[in-house]
C-alpha cells in the first residue's frame, strides 16, 4: 500500500499538502493496526523495527516531498512524524492506560511526551542526518509549530541537504565535480548554497531585515518558528535560490546534450 501511494505523491506536483498528511495517516493506520497486541515484539526482534520504519519512511519521502537518497532519520524528523516503532509503543501504552484508568491517574507520564523523549535521544545520538540535525536539533520543538505544518519540494531540499547543489549532484554523479557554477567554491553544498554564497548575498541581508535577527544553520529554523511571517520569508528565499538554480542546471544540461 505505501509503494502505491507514493505512486501518487509526486514530489512536484500531485495532491496539495493537505492531502499528502491524508494519505500518510491512511498508511499510518495500516501500518500500526493492532500495535497494542504486537508492540511488545519490537523489542524481541530488532528486524521488525527495521521493516516497519523502512515502509514508513517510503510514505514520509512522499508526505515531505523529499529525494529517495534522504535518511530515514532525517525523513522522519523533517516530516514531523515519529517513528513508526515509537508509534506503536505510544498506542501500547495508550491502550493499557485505557484499560487500567487508575495508572493513569496514580503515575505515567503521557505516552506522547514519552515517545517525543525517546526520539529526541535517539536523534540526538545519531549518525545520519547530520546537516538536518544542525538545523533541527530538537523535534519537540520543530513539531510543536502552529505555522508551516508541511514542508514542500524546496524547503525540503533545504532541511535535507539534498537536492540541487553540486556537491549532492556530484555524488550522484549528475555533475563533474562539486563545485558551486556561481562563485567557483569548491563544495557547493546547503550550507554554501544558502549561508555562503556570494551570489545571493544581497536577498540575504534583505532576509535577515525581514526576520528581524541572523540567519545561520544554527538560527534559521529558530526564526523560522517564532513567526508565520518568518517562515513564509525563508521559504520564499529557499525558492527563490533553487528555482533560480535549477532552471540554470535544466540550461547546462541542454547545452551539453546539443555539443555532445
């Protein structure tokens, strides 16, 4: 069912954001049907941790209009949605709350407060996702937002690290080295593309007067969520330099094909 539906989740184009959180919830419903009966599993055999967030994240690539090539920690973090190990153990615990009305009462902090710490840690403590990490470096926060409840095609390319930058295309081997074209640095990466680079240097200070502060990998998403104004400035500025970029990438591409 998630291969299916991610048939139908473009990442330009397809269903607008608000149908892409519809169809993720529809396989998050199959996904964890029954959980509290087989949560408690999880914990015996570490292969169906594995295989349960491996079919989640196919959705949440979709859901986040993000390359197949992002982690899956990332995926999940920039999707705002936990786990889907943590989200059975949170329906678990919901269930034997349920069914015994006086633990609840008597102690227990609330399941989502607990599965929102434990994926804190391990996000925490991870290895990949570096660059979104930076950027976020706490999903409480980042999911607790009232504004930008859903990320598109270019601001997902900014919290992930992948897409239209030279050091990415390089490694896909869609670009010969990984340079920036705009200024010749010689790792054009996200970090440069947006923080760096001498060509967009003037939209940036018209960026920092509009969200009033600085902008850095590590304050970016901070402004981004003290404000609806904030977050619709970065995004623009985010879509700005990628449409920009890849209109000229689609133009190198051309002339090549013409001169070979």
């Amino acid at each position: 069912m998630g291969n299916q539906l991610a048939r139908i989740m473009p990442n330009v184009g397809g269903p607008r954001e608000e149908r892409r959180r519809l169809l993720s919830s529809v396989v998050h419903s199959v996904l964890l049907y029954g959980a509290p009966s087989w949560a408690h599993t999880l914990d015996l055999v570490p292969g169906n941790v594995r295989a349960l967030n491996r079919a989640q994240r196919r959705v949440l690539l979709r859901c986040a209009c993000a390359y197949r090539t992002v982690s899956e920690a990332a995926t999940n973090v920039i999707a705002s949605t936990p786990p889907a190990d943590l989200l059975a153990r949170e329906r678990e615990a919901a269930f034997e709350r349920r069914r015994s009305p006086a633990a609840a009462i008597t102690g227990g902090n609330d399941p989502r407060s607990v599965i929102m710490e434990a994926w804190q840690e391990r996000w925490s403590s991870g290895e990949k996702g570096s660059w979104t990490r930076r950027l976020i470096p706490d999903v409480r926060a980042w999911c607790a937002r009232s504004h930008g409840l859903t990320t598109n095609f270019h601001l997902t390319q900014f919290l992930s690290g992948h897409g239209c930058f030279g050091q990415y295309l390089h490694r896909i081997r869609k670009a010969d080295n990984p340079r920036c074209v705009d200024c010749l640095s010689p790792v054009d990466d996200a970090e440069h593309a947006f923080f760096v680079c001498d060509r967009w240097w003037r939209r940036r200070m018209e960026l920092k007067a509009a969200i009033d502060g600085p902008f850095t990998p590590d304050t970016a998403v901070g402004k981004m969520l003290e404000s609806r104004s904030n977050w619709t400035a970065v995004d623009r500025f985010v879509k700005e330099v990628l449409t920009t970029r890849e209109a000229e990438e689609r133009e190198r591409q051309r002339q090549e094909r013409l001169g070979s």
